[in-house]
C-alpha cells in the first residue's frame, strides 16, 4: 500500500473502542454507529465478559470490520493458532506483541495468510503505561521507550506486519521511518475540548491526521456522549479537513 492508495473516506478512518463488559452496550453502540465509523475494536474485556460469538453478534449488527484488540503473545506455535483461529472468525483487523520476537511475527503472518481474506495483522510495539524507567527497571531493556517503539515497528515491518498500534507522540516517526503506507493505528484521541480521562498523552483527531496516523482509536470520545453518532460526525469532519488541508 502506499499513501495514495489509503484514502478511504474520513468516517472510515474511526475505529470504534466497545469498552463494554456486557454485549447489550457494545450491539447497542455498533447498532447507533454502524456506517458511521469505519470499525469496531473488540477489546479483552468484552470477549472475556461475554465470550467469542461477540464477533458474529456484532457483524449481525451492522459491524463490517471489527479489530480484534488481541494483543497475542506466546511461543509461535500458539499465537500462529490464535491468530489462524481469530482469521476464520472474520475479523478485519488483529495484533500481536511485537516483542514477542520475529519468529513468532513471521509466524503469525503465515497463519493470518491461510485465510482468502486474511486480516490486517498489527504489532504492539511499547505500552503506553510502560514509561522508560519501567522499561530500563523492570524489563532490563536498555534506551528510552522510543527508541524501542521504532526497533519494534521495524522488526515487525520486516516480517511482514501490515503495521502497529503507536500513541500520538510516535506516529510521525514511524511513518519518517517506516514510510507512508505501514498502517498506524492509534488510541488516546480527543477532539478539542473533550476531557482526556486517564489518557496522560493524547491527540486531535486532526493532529494525528497530520502526522500520518491511518486509523484513529476512539473510545469514550464518542461512546460516552449523549449522542454517539453525532460525535463520530463530529471526528470525522475533523479528520476530513485534516486531510484536505495535507
Ligand atoms: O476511551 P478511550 O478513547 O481512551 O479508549 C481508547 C481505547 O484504546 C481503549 O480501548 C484502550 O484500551 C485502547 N488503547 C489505549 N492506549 C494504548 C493502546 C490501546 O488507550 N496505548
């Protein structure tokens, strides 16, 4: 892909957070939004609270995409099963750890491949709540966490990942060093005057736009207002002017 072939429209750019612990909450919400975003993020809460035919229940209701917020991590024989096992279920989007090493990448590529229409496959680069202390101090990795996030989104776009999940501050040196068309997927987005909840480090729709983020995560932003659809209306026309101003 390069970047003049990711133009899909601005609404298409939102992938929705389902934050829910009941499946009532995430259909309603996909229901009120289905083709108004361009997704679903089907978190560990929710498939853990109600189990793995959320998926089917959601695409019943209207969710044509749904990433799966997997976060896989285990030896290459196991995650190449879950992720074959998550393809078949259809979801459009899945990731991984990228710290769990480049044989276990590669090998969830090929077992996201064995399927005709295989999802896009993402790496988890850093957490967020991993600071540099905590990386030096509990991990015993050396540097600072940004310098990991780029070896890590060049490990996995090395072995053939689509691209990886990055906060803010990182997408526009991913994309300086993993050029235009390695998808960045990224959370903590906050149009103006929406509060940052327990966000330490967030983003305009627009800013991220404008330093190359592909698809925008966003949670409470627009599922805790009064009128959900309205407020992905809202992300969207400020997504579009984003681009029309790049
Ligand atoms: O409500 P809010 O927009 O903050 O939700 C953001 C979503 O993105 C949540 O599902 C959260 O778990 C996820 N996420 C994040 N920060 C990361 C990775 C994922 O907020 N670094």
């Amino acid at each position: 892909m390069t970047q003049s072939d990711f133009s899909p429209s601005a609404k298409d750019r939102i992938l929705i957070a389902l934050d829910f612990d009941n499946a009532d909450d995430a259909i309603r919400m996909t229901r009120s939004l289905a083709g108004n975003v361009g997704g679903f993020k089907v978190g560990l809460e929710l498939v853990n609270a109600v189990g793995f035919d959320i998926f089917d229940r959601l695409m019943d209701a209207g969710a044509e995409r749904i990433f799966y917020d997997a976060k896989f991590h285990d030896i290459p024989n196991t995650v190449a099963g879950a992720v074959r096992a998550a393809a078949r279920r259809g979801v459009w989007m899945v990731n991984v750890h990228a710290s769990g090493g480049g044989a276990m990448l590669r090998a969830a590529r090929e077992a996201a491949d064995t399927v005709s229409h295989p999802p896009l496959l993402i790496g988890v680069t850093i957490l967020t709540s991993i600071d540099t202390a905590t990386l030096n101090r509990d991990l015993r990795v050396s540097g600072g966490t940004s310098d990991q996030v780029l070896h890590l989104a060049r490990l996995a776009q090395a072995v053939g990942l689509d691209g990886v999940v990055a906060s803010p501050q990182e997408v526009a040196a991913i994309r300086a060093t993993c050029g235009p068309s390695f998808v960045t997927v990224i959370p903590g987005i906050r149009p103006a005057g929406v509060a940052a909840d327990d966000q330490a480090r967030v983003a305009s729709p627009r800013s991220a736009v404008q330093d190359g983020a592909h698809y925008l995560v966003v949670g409470r932003a627009v599922t805790a207002t009064p009128d959900p659809r309205a407020a992905a209306e809202a992300v969207a026309s400020e997504i579009a002017d984003a681009v029309s101003a790049t």
